[in-house]
C-alpha cells in the first residue's frame, strides 16, 4: 500500500526517533508500504518519520546511483546490489574530511542543495530478523545512509546549509508545507487536513 510522504513543517520530521522492538505491530507490511511508496516517488530511501511514525526505522535502495557514469565499476556494483532495512541504526563514528554532494528529499520536493558529510561511517543496526550488523560504509552508501539516519533523529538535509541559504528558500519551504507543490506522489501536508 502507498502511504503519504508527510511534507516539510510537520512536527514529526523534528522528532527524535525511538526505539522498536520485533513487537512492533505489523512491522512487515510497515517496511512492505515503505517499500513501495519509496519506489513509487523514486527514492533511494525512505525514514519512517517520512510516513509519519516516529520510530528508529529506515530502509534505502541505492540502485538507481549505479546508472551514473562517472562512477568506477567497482561504486556501480556496489550501489547497484545495495538494499537495506536498518532498525534502531546509530551511527558510532563518522571519519574523512567532508565531501559535498547534491541532495534533495522526498519530504522536500523541488529542492536540492549541496551538503556536506562525512565520506565514511560505522553504523550499528538491527535487520529485519533483528539480528545485529556493526558495518562500515563510505561514499554514495554512507551519503545515503547519513541523510536517513538524521530524519531518525529530527535533522533534515535544510539544517545543514548556510543560514544564508535557508533563508533564500524560506518562501519555498512554506509552500511545500502549505501544499503548493505539484508532485507526482501521494503527500500529507501539515497545513491542510488530508493527503492528495
């Protein structure tokens, strides 16, 4: 079932996430849903403040990165089979100097800015058997990972550009959380009363 990306300005994308246990209830069609609404707006990941539950769940999809050319064969192989749920994730050490890149949200649309983060990462985590993984990331992976860890922790990709920046986009920003935005995804806006 497609689920609404909640939008910009709603209360849930600043929450700080807990915890989930393997009670959570329906937990596999949860991520079953977040799979598809994922796909259906062309995402390379989905947190699930993203659908409005205020939980430490995330999952990412990097395949679509390894269409880019200017990848070495090695990064296309790698993104290209990356798929992955990650409950109650914390990253434990961020390391390299920060690299920028292009990044744009679905709980954003229409807007992109460069940020800058850590190339390389450790993260602790549990799959979906709740078995625990301590891995190391780098690159697109880590970029990827990092943007859907911070909606677990109420940080979205707007916090990490100039002040200058946000003010520019300040005007934008409200528009998206009043809904005037054209989108080709189902969306929850927080100043109107129903998804469309």
């Amino acid at each position: 079932m497609i689920l609404p990306i909640v939008a910009y300005g709603d209360p849930v994308l600043r929450k700080m996430c807990t915890d989930i246990d393997s009670d959570y209830p329906e937990l596999d069609s949860l991520i079953a849903n977040m799979w598809e609404t994922m796909y259906k707006a062309n995402g390379v990941g989905l947190a699930a403040p993203q659908i409005g539950k205020a939980i430490r769940l995330f999952l990412v999809d990097t395949s679509p990165f390894a269409e880019d050319e200017d990848l070495s064969p090695e990064e296309r192989h790698l993104l290209s089979g990356f798929k992955r749920v990650f409950i109650n994730a914390k990253i434990e050490s961020e390391s390299g100097s920060k690299w920028s890149f292009n990044e744009g949200c679905l709980s954003i649309p229409d807007i992109r800015e460069d940020v800058n983060r850590h190339p390389e990462i450790q993260v602790t985590y549990l799959d979906t058997d709740f078995k625990p993984h301590t891995e190391t990331f780098d690159g697109l992976l880590a970029r990827v990972i990092q943007h859907e860890y911070d909606h677990i922790e109420g940080v979205l990709f707007t916090d990490k550009i100039s002040s200058l920046k946000r003010r520019l986009l300040k005007g934008k920003l409200a528009n998206i959380s009043r809904g005037k935005i054209a989108v080709d995804y189902k969306m929850r806006f927080p100043a109107q009363k129903k998804a469309r």
